[in-house]
C-alpha cells in the first residue's frame, strides 16, 4: 500500500515500515514542492502538522474520503475553508502520539481490495447429533426443530472452511432467527495451513457476543472450521454465515463502509462518498452479485457530487433491498439524514440503480419526492420473474424462488400474501396520489427481457393520466445481451439530468 504524509519529521524515518507498505513524506510547509500526480492515489494519508488550505489543494485527487488521518490537536486550529476541505475528504481526527502503532495499523485498516463472501446454507449439513426434524426453505434457511433442553449440542456444520490470512483480520457475521426458548452459540476453530488437524485457535461465541460482527485476527493462518450449537426447546433457523475482510472499525468493505442491520440479522451495506458537497446528491443501489461488497464506486466518483452506494448482501446476490420493516425504514431514515445533513432536499436527490439495482431505485425512489430515478434493465413483478422461471428461463436465477417464500414466511396465515399482491400493491402505490409526484423517470430495458419483459409497460401503465416525465430506451436482446450500451446510456442519462440541474439553478440565481 502507499501512504502519504503531510508533517514536521518523516516518520519513516524513525519507525520500523511493515512490509509492503510505500511511505512518501512531504515537509508541511513545502507541500507545493511535490507534484502530486508523481505521487499518484494513495491507500491513506497522514496530517500532523499544520498546513495552508492552498497546499493541501494539491493533492485533492490522490485523497480518498474515510482514510484523511488528522492529528486531533490540529482541529480547532482550522479556517472555515479548511474545515470544508476536510469534510470533503470526511477525515477522521486521531491522538497520533503512538507513531508505530498507527504505522503498524495502516495496512490493516485502508488495504486495497475489499473481500466479501458467505457460507451457503446449501454446503451445510445437520449435524449427526441432531435428531429432530429438519428441512429447507431454499437457500435462505436450515431449520431444524430442537428438543434439547439444557444440553448444549451440535446443531448444524458446513462442508467448507473459509480460508484465513493472518495480515488480514476476518469479520464472521452468521444469519439465524430462532424461537424464545433456543439458545444457539457459534463454534469456530482455527485449523493451522499445511496441517489437516492442528487446531491453533477454538472458541465459542454466545449471543451476546453475535450481538457485533465476529473479528477473528490471529497470528496463525490457517482454515476456519465453522458449526453452529444450540440448546432448549423450539424452531431454528439457521443461514449462511458472511465472512469480510475486517477494516478494525475504520469501515465495511470500504473505509468508511456503514451496515443495517434488522431483528432477524439480515444487513444492508452503504457508503457515503462527500464528493463536492454540492447538489444534487446520487443514490446508486447495486446490481445482483454473488461477491459481497460495494458497486459502482469509480462510475459515481466521476460524477463529482455527494452520492451514496447501497449493497445488499443476502440470498446468493441480494433480496432486491427488500425485507422487514425495521430494515426498509433504516434505510430510508439514513437516506433522509444524509439529504438533511448536506442541507439539500429531497427534490435534489437523484436515485438510481441496474437490474436488481432498478427494483431498489423505483421502490426506494417513490417514496422521495426525488430529482430523478434512473433505471437500467428493469425490473419490477418479481412474480413474473419467478413464473418464467419455469419454461423461459429454466434453472437460473433460483433466487426469485426465495423471494416468492419470503412472503409466504413472513405474512404465513394472512390471505393474499404472495410476491403478486406485493407488486400489486406496490403499482397501486405508484397509481395514486401522489405516485412519482414531480419525480422524473429514466427507464432502460431489454425488449426480449427473460426476466421482466413486462417492466417498462407495467410502470408507464401506472402513470397512465398523469403528469409524470417518463423517459425510456429499449434495447434488443435479453436481460443480460447488451449490458455496454445499457451502462453507457445509464451514464450519459446521469450526465444529462446533473447538467440539465445545475443550468437550472443558473438560471434561478
């Protein structure tokens, strides 16, 4: 990694570098001296020494936000403007007393690539202890029915270990819901590389601990060997367990990186990028994607202004940013802090997303009086997605299956709890008043869509009589045929409104 420093003395020069780790040293008071393109991006940067506005300038676009570390001493001393620049780069304020210690920390926290993945519950097995019933809600959970009573057992174990580095710290996060008289720990055990039963580390977690992520960093790398152990009496519902490359508290996935997460420990990911801290602000929801993480952060950077990356890490690839509505409305309440904490409102907030990403824009977007939402290869009756599933799209996308049980599970006993009354509701929504209110739509789909070929129809069906702008571009081919000339016409879609947007605000000053 490379690292940056803005001071009085090199702190290279003194301290122990650990490997790997690029250090170049600017004197504070002759940063103007260097040119920052030689110096190029750099993975985190360092300020404990006062600096004019002016040098600090130049290197505005080798700074990332979220890896700014400023000597927290120097707060109070700066300007107005200054402090403006600072937010920019959202800097985090730090007692860097302890040189090697935050040296040594450095490559721990702001490394390069992000890693995100899952145990699947699909590559889980009942444990032979278990002998209650059991069965499987497609690839969401393992339940079993457990008449343990007081005695901790063994409960449910995976195929597969997941592969632990020890330069890089691991979050464990399992998902589980679980009736009031269970009681479940999470079992992991370190197995040494190079051995096939070496145990070096093993431990127990209860509930309590699973209250946070689990951080695993030992010296040792090696295998991790995960179960799952419960005891009492009732239903368990056991998911996959999600394993991240740990930041240590400086972010998730990326610096910076923020989760949601609800009761039945499902998690939303976002990140906020301050960009210029003018308007409008950008909302980009990601696409389907197995890999675990954020998407679209160099498309959005490009853009200049404030945008806010949304991720979805359940099921395979995502569960279209649907769930309970503790976590719906968590999301829609940090959305609303950050168009309050830039002081922008809502009709400066364009909201956007692709395929998977689409269903996030137009569910989320029609309940702001949003700018605009931008929508590529939409996708909006996850009902007829899953009805095509049999004859158009045979075995694929068997995610859509356990999204139609998602409603079945959570509204079991109430009539019409189904994934069509769903997107009936959410037309109907769309249909009244105030629907997409002065909200502009910008829609892009494939006209022989394997998916949701329906898509387009249905949304501008739903503005039938109203004043709604609705803007839409079909291409040929099938959901994922021609995904280039969807993403450029994403955008210069973007490009268009943003400008369209400011030559507004000219005009009005």
């Amino acid at each position: 990694m490379r690292v940056l420093q803005i001071g009085r003395d090199d702190w290279s020069a003194s301290s122990s570098l650990p490997a790997g780790v690029e250090w170049a040293f600017i004197p504070a008071g002759d940063v103007s001296a260097v040119d920052a393109k030689l110096i190029g991006r750099v993975d985190a940067t360092v300020l404990d020494a006062p600096c004019e506005l002016e040098r600090l300038q130049e290197f505005d676009t080798v700074v990332t936000p979220y890896t700014l570390l400023v000597a927290r001493e120097l707060r109070d001393g700066f300007d107005d403007a200054t402090q403006r620049f600072l937010a920019r780069k959202a800097a985090v304020y730090e007692d860097l007393g302890d040189r090697q210690g935050i040296i040594d920390a450095l490559p721990r926290k702001y490394f390069a690539k992000p890693f995100g993945q899952k145990l699947e519950i699909r590559k889980a097995l009942l444990s032979p202890f278990h002998t209650g019933g059991s069965r499987y809600e497609g690839n969401a959970y393992l339940v079993a029915d457990i008449d343990h009573g007081d005695e901790l057992r063994q409960l449910v174990i995976w195929r597969e270990n997941i592969a632990y580095d020890s330069e890089r710290a691991l979050e464990l996060w399992p998902e589980y819901v679980k009736d009031a008289g269970c009681e479940i720990e999470l079992s992991v055990q370190l197995i040494q590389s190079g051995t096939p039963d070496v145990i070096v580390f093993q431990r127990r977690y209860s509930e309590a601990e699973l209250a946070e992520p689990i951080v695993i960093d030992e010296p040792t790398s090696g295998y991790l060997a995960c179960s799952i152990f419960a005891r009492g009496t009732g239903e368990v519902k056991v998911g996959p367990i999600h394993y991240r490359h740990s930041r240590l508290g400086a972010g998730y996935f990326l610096p910076g990186g923020r989760r949601i997460v609800d009761s039945r420990r499902e998690e939303l990911f976002y990140y906020f990028h301050p960009g210029d801290l003018e308007p409008p602000f950008n909302i980009y929801f990601a696409g389907y994607r197995p890999a675990e993480g954020f998407e679209g952060y160099f498309m959005m950077e490009r853009m200049w202004h404030p945008f806010l990356l949304v991720a979805d890490p359940r099921l395979e690839g995502g569960r279209f940013y649907l769930g309970s509505a503790e976590l719906e409305e968590g999301l829609l309440r940090v959305i609303r802090e950050h168009i309050r904490d830039l002081g922008f409102q809502e009709s400066d907030v364009i909201v956007s997303g692709l395929s998977m990403g689409s269903f996030g824009a137009l569910y989320y977007g029609s309940q702001l009086d949003a700018l605009a939402i931008i929508a590529g290869k939409a996708i909006v009756d996850l009902d007829y997605v899953a009805e095509r599933g049999r004859l158009v799209r045979p075995n694929e996308f068997f995610t859509v299956f356990d999204m139609v049980n998602f409603w079945n599970r959570e509204d079991r006993g109430v009539d019409e709890s189904t994934a069509a009354r769903f997107t009936q509701r959410l037309v109907e929504r769309w249909t009244g008043d105030p629907g997409f209110g002065n909200t502009k739509i910008l829609l892009s789909y494939m006209q022989q869509d394997d998916y949701d070929d329906e898509a387009y129809y249905t949304l501008l069906d739903s503005q039938t009589g109203k004043p709604t702008t609705v803007i839409a571009r079909g291409y040929q081919g099938r959901h994922n045929d021609d995904s280039a000339s969807i993403v450029t016409w994403f955008v210069n879609q973007y490009r268009r409104i943003i400008d369209e947007y400011q030559g507004a605000l000219d005009v009005s000053r």
